[in-house]
C-alpha cells in the first residue's frame, strides 16, 4: 500500500458518513449529492443501507466509477470516496 492511499484511508477512518444510501439503491440523486460532496470537501464517506455484505464492494465501485472519485476504503457498510486527481 502506498503512502498516500494510507494517508488517505487515515483521513477517512476520522471522518463521519455524511451521504447515505437507501433502498431506493444507487439513483441519479444520490450520484449527484456524492459528486457535489467529493467537490467541495475532497472525500466523503457513504452509508450503504439495507445492503448485503457481498453486494457492498460492488456498488463501492459503481459509485467510485460513476462520481469520478477514487475508492479509499470499504469498511462493513459503509465506502470512503476521494476527489480524483485532473
């Protein structure tokens, strides 16, 4: 592991979940409210509720792929999403 994904994986270990996911699943809206939070903050953590364990690594990466962010970490339920370098 790199240092800065280390680094990163630190940050978003202190940091609350501040977007979550319903079982309305991974809409537009939610997409938006990510994209809108990556921007302006950097990194931001989701809760994915409702979900099964198997099911979370892959909605981790649909929303990483769908935000433009780069996937820190998946702990339990809940993704960390950092602001894709330019």
């Amino acid at each position: 592991m790199d240092k800065t994904l280390r680094d990163r994986k630190s940050i978003a270990a202190k940091l609350e979940a501040t977007v979550r996911m319903g079982k309305s699943g991974v809409t537009t809206a939610l997409i938006e409210e990510i994209k809108a939070q990556v921007k302006k903050k950097g990194m931001v953590k989701v809760k994915l509720l409702g979900t099964r364990r198997e099911e979370t690594k892959q909605i981790a990466a649909e929303l990483a792929q769908r935000c433009n962010a780069e996937l820190v970490d998946v702990r339990g339920n809940t993704v960390s999403l950092w602001k894709r370098s330019e």
